[in-house]
C-alpha cells in the first residue's frame, strides 16, 4: 500500500498547530466538496482531506501517526513496522466507514468510534466516524419573476413546513441547502427549476420573450414596445425585419455576475381589419404589391 502523507494532503507543515490544521481542513473541503466541485477527481480529494483531517485532528493519532518517522515520502509503498499497535488497541473496528484508505485501515484498524471529524458545511461531525445522515433532494419551482425579484417561500417537505429564501438571480440546476431540514437530520437540497412568467423564458441567465410586429412596421421599421422584468422598454425594429428575428437588450436578463440579457424574438404578424377604413387600406396595399 501506499504511505499517505498527511501534512501533505492538508497543506500545512508538520508542526501546524490545531487551529492551523482546521482552517486548512476547511479551505480545502470547501473547495473540493462535491456538492460544489464538479471536477472528476474532486470526490477522491475530498475523501483524502477527510482522512488525513480525522487522524490530525486528533492528538492521539496524530502522535502515533509521527512514530512512523520523518522520511516516508507519499506514494512509497509501506508497511507497518513489526508490532505496529501506534497506541490503539486492534480489533476495535466497529464498522466500515467507507473512503478510508487501506494506509489508515493498517494504522489503526479502520476506525475508532468518536471520531473528531468536522464538516465545512455545518459542523456535523460527519468527517468520518459518524455516518454522515442522508441528504434529502427535492425540486423547487421558481419563476422568473421571483428569481429577477428574490423572494421567500412557504413550502411542504416531509410533513415538515419551511421557509425558503430565494436568492435573486438564480436559475435552472442551483441548489439551495438546507442545513438539518432533511430525513433524519440530514441536509435538504432542493434544486431550483426555473418556469416562464409574463410570457418570458429562461435560458441561464438570460431572458426570451416573442413580441408582435405589425406587418408594415417590420416591412419599413419602426419602434416597439418590448416587455422585461424591469419594465416595458422601447426599440426600434429595422427595415426588413421578419419574423424570428432576435433582438439583444444587453442586462435586461436575470441579475448575477454577470448580468444576462433579454432577448425579443420578433413575431410579423397582419392585424385583423375591423373597420371599413381598415379594409379598403389592405386592398390598397395588396394592389399596390400586385401591380
């Protein structure tokens, strides 16, 4: 098996101090969190600084651990020296862990209950030796007009009411945590699903809408009114234009770093005539088209 080494893995020097060695821990879980950190190696990260956090953490561990000597380099194979006990009685294993590697199941016999772990995310102890309660997902729906506002919500999970506070500029894929609101205690991440409102529709940041032009407006140009979430705003549509034609309001869209944009889809559309005036101004304008 491979030596591990610890200091290493945390970034921080063999004499850290305690508090030293937690804020590293921190940084780094936060970091590598696979709730946050879509990297492919981010989970094996993640389940390393936790390891190497559980045995420096601990006073005892980490005493036992710097027995095995200054000169283990990480990546060398290792052994336990002959009768290894490293100030731990074997046989003490209550349970498989899981995410230990076999370089700490050697050392100290693949754990001991009380374990000192912390959690970046809320303090949970859930480090490694106690099981770490289940996450509990749900899907939130969230309009556009709530998410370009923020708002808060009232809503039912598991027989449990709660009070939700959108943040503004959230969108589609986010996830909003909620620290012990889940089964047994465990966290709820309720996944925001974003929904067109005022006939406008999300994509990311960034806002569609379909505007209707007057057949004459698009054929000559002319100004519209084109509805966002910050109000009506005024635009004018060039000669020619037709329909499907896309029209940017640079940071109309939903607010964030950066800021998205609206977008007017344009729709041509032939007013119904209601008057005879009305009429008799279409059969001017298809004889003028036929001659």
């Amino acid at each position: 098996m491979e030596y591990k080494d610890y200091y290493k893995i945390l970034e921080v020097e063999k004499n850290a101090s305690a508090d030293e060695i937690k804020r590293a821990y921190r940084r780094l879980a936060r970091k590598y969190h696979p709730d946050r950190n879509k990297e492919e190696d981010a989970e094996t990260r993640f389940k390393e600084i936790n390891e190497a956090y559980e045995v420096l953490s601990d006073a005892e561990k980490r005493k036992a651990y710097d027995q095995l000597g200054a000169n283990w380099k990480a990546g060398e194979q290792f052994r336990p020296p002959p009768g290894w006990e490293g100030g731990f009685a074997r046989g003490r294993r209550t349970e498989d862990f899981g995410g230990f590697s076999d370089f700490f199941s050697s050392l100290f016999g693949g754990g001991m209950a009380g374990g000192s772990g912390f959690d970046p995310f809320g303090d949970r102890g859930a480090g490694s030796f106690q099981r770490a309660a289940p996450e509990t997902r749900a899907k939130l729906s969230v309009s556009v007009r709530e998410s370009f506002e923020g708002a808060t919500r009232s809503i039912n999970v598991g027989g449990k009411r709660l009070s939700v506070k959108i943040p503004k500029g959230v969108s589609s894929g986010q996830v909003i945590r909620l620290s012990g609101q889940g089964q047994q205690g465990g966290d709820l991440l309720l996944e925001i699903v974003l929904r067109e409102s005022d006939g406008m529709r999300p994509d990311g940041k960034d806002i569609y809408v379909d505007v209707p032009v007057a057949a004459w407006t698009a054929a000559v140009g002319g100004q519209v009114s084109i509805p966002t979430l910050g109000g009506t705003v005024s635009m004018s549509v060039p000669p020619g234009s037709k329909s499907g034609r896309k029209m940017r309001l640079r940071g109309r869209g939903l607010p964030g770093k950066p800021t998205g944009d609206a977008y007017a889809i344009l729709q041509v559309v032939a007013p119904e005539p209601k008057t005879e005036q009305q009429r008799k101004a279409y059969d001017a304008l298809r004889s003028a088209f036929e001659d």
